[in-house]
C-alpha cells in the first residue's frame, strides 16, 4: 500500500493567495456545485447524505443525513447555525477554512439550507477568530453581491440570509445548546435534551446546528456524487449493535504536541495513529512516544500500546476512545503525564459553565486532588479517589453522566484515562512526594490491565488505498 499521503479535498488550494474572495475561489471551481444543487430535490438532497455516510466533524459524529431527517418539515421558521466555536484544546482546523476559503462554509450552507428548506443561517464564530470572522464577513458580503445568497438566489425563487455572530470565548458555547442560548443572548448554558434541536432549537424553531468541516464536505458531495464520496475513507463490515461502521470521506486530522511538523493533514478517514505521527514528521528528536490524546482533550488517552488504532469514529470508539473533534495531542517520552492532566483538569474547572453540581463542585475536585499528587503532596489512595470523583461526574464504563451536557463525560474521560493507563507514574509522584517522570515503559499500566484493551479492529469493507 505505501506510505500514506495527504488527499486535500477541502483543504486543496487552501493556501493559493486570496483564495479566501469569490474571484479566486471560483477559478478554482467554487459554487460548481450549485450548478446542480437546485436541480435536486430537498428530500432526494436528505437521502443522498444519509447515504453518503458523511458524519458530524465536530465531536460527537452523528449522521448527517439522518440528523436532517428529523428535523419537521411543516414548521417554520427553521433555522441553521454554523458552529464555528472551535474551542475543543488541540483543535484547530475550522479556523484555517475561515480564514483561507470561507466561501467553501458559504457553499455548504447554501446546500443544507436547501436540503431543509431554511431560510436563515447563522454562523456562530469564537471570538477570538478576529482574521477569520473578518474574512468571512466580507465573503458573505460578496456572495450577496453575486447573488448567491439573498432573494431568489439564481433566479430559483429560493432566499438565504446568512449573520455571523461572535461568542466570547467560553468553551460550552461550542455544545450545541449552549450555543444556541448564547445566539439567543443569554448565558451560553446548555439545555437539557430532549428536546434535541433538530425540533426545538434557536427560538424554539427547528434548528440544525452543524460544524463548519461537515458543512464544507458538502459542495464535494453534490458535485461529485455519493458513491465518489463513499470511495474515500473506511467502512466496517460487523460493528456491534450501537456502532455505526461508516467513516467516509476524508478528515482533517490537527496534529500537534511533540512532533517535527505539526500542523493540519487532510487524509482519508482509517490512517492508524502511528501512521498520522509519521505523516507529521514522527516525534520531535526521534524521541519515544508516551502519551497520544486521539481526538481533542475530551478523548481518553491512548498508550504506546495502542498506537495501530485507525483514527476513525468506529474503532476509536470501539477502543473506549473517540475520534471527536480530530485533534491529536502527542506527547513524548519527556511528558509528566501528571502535570499533562493537571494541565487538562484546570481547563475544564474554568470552563464548567456552573449548572449542574457533579461538574460545577466535581471538576475543581478532580483537579485539585491531580495537583496535590503532582505537587508531591498525594495521600495513599488518591489515585482510586480521583478516579471515583471523575465517575461521579461521569461513569465512563457506563458511558452515562449525571449532568445535563456531555461536557461532563468530557471531564471524566480524560481524567479516568490517564490515571488508569499511567497509574504507576502517578503512584510515583505519590510514593516519593515529588514530581517524577518516569521512562515510558515504567509509566503505562502493563496492557493486560489497560482498561482498552485489548485492541479492537473489525474487519473493512473498504479502507484507503493511498492509490492516487
Ligand atoms: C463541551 C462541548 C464543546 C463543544 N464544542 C464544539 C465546537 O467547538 N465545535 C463544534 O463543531 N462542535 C462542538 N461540540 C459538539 C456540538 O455540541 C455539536 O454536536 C456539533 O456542533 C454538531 O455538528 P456536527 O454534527 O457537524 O459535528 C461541543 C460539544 C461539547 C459537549
Ligand atoms: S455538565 Fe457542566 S458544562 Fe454541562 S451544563 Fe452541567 S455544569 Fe454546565
């Protein structure tokens, strides 16, 4: 098969100069697929995704096709938002769309509002993307000019209103529903589900909120068709009941942390997590892996053990994982995997939003019983303890939460985790009341007592090929 290599589709030409005006993304085919687009039905459009396999990039991957399917079809106004919050730590690839070709975001818009009959998008842009919310306003700009977004867009009686709206830096803003609260002008506290928003979301209105990558795979699908689409990628034959085996289409894999070239690849959906670091360069100075957070600081953190894992949304999570938002962490053998979660814990004790108190009182807890162990000041125990504080908030075996938003399994993930898979390095810090790093194979947990493993890998249907 070959060494893997990067397939930009979304991110081809990305960083052509004024790739982010009209004029430079149309020489380049963009809005090809509206050549199409309103010659295809609504509900052919709903179908034709579902079928596509495409799922949601920005953490919980959810089928499109199959979100846009509940969504009612007699109640108006319905409304899209964009979720261009992009706060998951590691995370960094909706950002670069905004800046380089916010058109593509345009396009993939224009397509799902057609698909549900929605007349008003909006584009919900963290705060602190000043260059892109600056480019994306003046794309929107154009694309009005252009008549491509307004009345009648293209003489097909169909009209789309696109806002931007800035957040203002909180994370939960980039759930759903805190989000939603947020447009709304309130405090960005998620809700409780059901109602999910597909049926009473922003204003209580139908509401499909989808990120700004699985909106960009859109134009890519209509002009190409499905089975293009489900050409790239991998699908599993035989998941367990619950497991959906579709990861098709490509992934825009932010690799960062410790190794010779971090930055955004754009691969087809399956490469192993060895194989990602080796795309970026392997880890910095030849050095030895410890420690490889897959999919955003919510995931629980794979091991040395565990690095054939293909980065996808089945096997990750078939491994007690997730692929989540695409962003992967690597860490090295220099790594206090400690201080790593400490690091992680004082993020998210300062981003609770407060409502419910398993996170509110249960997250500063988790976090100050990982400093004291960190600081050399951990009691026998401690590390049980943190471990059933984190359950508390979310049973990660369980795979429930005592909490209204899955910000709370997001706490107990991560927590869990590491001191499950390094419990000797924390059992260490402990034991000598200081800091320690120990090498690699002294720090993980032997594999036959790794909560993840062994290894699960079902059988392909299809896997990439690396054929082109
Ligand atoms: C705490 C938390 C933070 C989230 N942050 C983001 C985010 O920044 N961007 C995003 O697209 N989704 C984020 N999500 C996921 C959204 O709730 C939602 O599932 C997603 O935007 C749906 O779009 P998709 O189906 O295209 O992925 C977050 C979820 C949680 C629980
Ligand atoms: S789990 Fe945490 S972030 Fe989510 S609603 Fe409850 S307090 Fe807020």
């Amino acid at each position: 098969m070959g060494t893997p290599k990067e397939l930009r589709i979304l991110y081809e030409n990305i960083d052509l100069p004024g790739m982010y005006t009209l004029e430079v993304y149309q020489q380049h085919g963009g809005y090809k697929s509206l050549e199409k687009l309103f010659e295809i039905e609504p509900d052919a459009l709903i179908e034709m995704v579902k079928e596509s396999g495409l799922r949601g990039r920005g953490g919980a991957g959810f089928s499109t096709g199959l979100k846009w399917s509940f969504v009612p079809k007699d109640v108006e106004p319905k409304y899209l938002c964009a979720n261009a919050d992009e706060s998951e730590p590691g995370t960094f690839s909706n950002r670069y769309i905004l800046q380089q070709k916010p058109h593509m975001l345009i396009e993939g818009i224009i397509i799902a509002c057609w698909a549900l009959g929605i007349h008003t998008a909006y584009v919900y842009v963290r705060g602190e993307f000043t260059l892109g919310k600056k480019r994306l306003d003046a794309a929107i700009a154009e694309a009005y000019q252009a008549g491509l977004l307004g009345k009648n867009i293209r003489g097909t009686g169909f009209d789309l209103d696109v806002y931007t709206h800035p957040g203002a830096g909180a994370y939960i803003c980039g759930e759903e529903t805190g989000l939603i609260e947020s447009l709304e002008g309130k405090r960005g506290q998620p809700r409780n589900k059901p109602p999910f928003p597909a049926v009473q979301g922003l204003f209580m209105k139908p509401t499909v909120v989808q990120n700004v990558e699985t909106l960009s795979n859109l134009p890519f699908i209509v002009q190409n068709g499905v089975e293009w689409y489900k050409n790239l990628g991998t699908i599993y034959k035989d998941t367990p009941r619950g497991v959906d085996p579709m990861n098709t289409g490509t992934k825009l894999y932010c690799v960062s942390g410790h190794v010779e070239r971090p930055g955004v690849y754009e691969v087809e959906m399956g490469l192993t997590v060895r194989e990602l670091i080796e795309m970026a360069g392997g880890v910095r100075g030849g050095r030895q892996v410890k420690a490889v957070i897959p999919g955003g600081s919510s995931a629980p953190v794979l091991t040395p053990y565990e690095l054939d894992v293909p980065c996808d949304f089945t096997c990750l999570q078939m491994n007690k994982t997730m692929l989540g938002s695409g962003g992967v962490i690597v860490m090295d053998e220099t790594v206090n995997t400690v201080e790593a979660l400490l690091n992680l814990m004082e993020f998210y004790a300062h981003e609770s939003c407060g409502q419910c108190t398993p996170c509110r009182n249960g997250t500063p807890w988790v976090r100050d019983i990982t400093r004291r162990i960190f600081e050399g000041r951990g009691k026998p125990g401690d590390v049980d303890h943190l471990i059933e504080v984190a359950n508390m908030i979310a049973d990660v075996d369980a795979f429930t939460w005592n909490t209204i938003c899955v910000f709370g399994i997001a706490v107990a993930w991560p927590a869990v985790s590491f001191a499950r898979k390094f419990r000797p390095e924390f059992e260490a810090h402990i034991r000598e009341g200081r800091p320690v790093v120990l090498p690699v194979e002294e720090a993980v947990t032997p594999p036959e007592e790794n909560y993840a493993w062994p290894q699960t890998i079902p059988e392909a249907v299809r896997r990439p090929t690396w054929d082109y």
